[in-house]
C-alpha cells in the first residue's frame, strides 16, 4: 500500500511539474507572437488620412449628388490624375535624361570588339 502511494505523489509532481512547464512555454509564445505583430521597436507608422477622408467624401456625393453630375465630377477626376501621371512621368523622364555623373554604357564597345569592329 505504500509502495502505491509513492507512485501516486511521484505522479501527481509529473502533473504539476509538466502543468507549470506549458504554462511557461504558453506565456514565452504569447509574448513572442505579440512582438511579432507590433513590427519593430520603437517604429511608428503614419497612414494617410487624406485618402480615407476622400474615399467617405465620394461615398457621401455617390448618395447626395444627381447622376450627371456625379459623371462630370468622376470625368474630372480622372482628367486630373492622368495629367499628374503624365507630369510625373515627364519629370521623370527629363531627371534621368539630364544627369552627367551617369556611367557610360560599356556594353556597346563590348559587342563591337566581340563583332570584329574596333570600339
């Protein structure tokens, strides 16, 4: 009967022993799965409100304004953003066309001397 009862406290100790380890390894993942979605330390993100605010501005014409006028303000819109791509574009386009420190393009001369041509 002893003996019996020996082996239920050496049990019951596994129990408890094994309970306080899960416990322990649960806290470890729950703080390593909560620095993991913060991004990193000490790191702000600052998120446009000016699109958000649009998009709730649209949603409120969509229901307050007519129809035609609803398509010439979309029209406009849309008239807008192309000539802004293209300014973009253009600027773009102009500042790498203008820049003397651009290394010279070596592969040309390569292709002539593989071509027999002097380079």
């Amino acid at each position: 009967m002893d003996f019996i009862l020996d082996i239920a406290a050496f049990l019951l100790q596994a129990i408890i022993l094994l309970g306080v380890f899960l416990i322990a390894f649960a806290g470890v993942m729950a703080i390593s799965q909560r620095r993991r979605g913060a991004g990193e330390e000490g790191s702000v993100e600052a998120c446009s409100l000016n699109e958000r605010f649009e998009l709730q501005q649209e949603a409120i014409r969509s229901v307050a304004e007519d129809p035609v006028a609803l398509k010439a303000r979309e029209k406009h819109r849309k008239k807008e953003k192309k000539q802004k791509h293209k300014a973009a574009k253009q600027a773009l386009k102009t500042r790498d066309g203008n820049e003397p420190d651009a290394p010279p393009c070596v592969c040309a001369g390569l292709r002539r001397r593989h071509a027999g041509q002097p380079g």
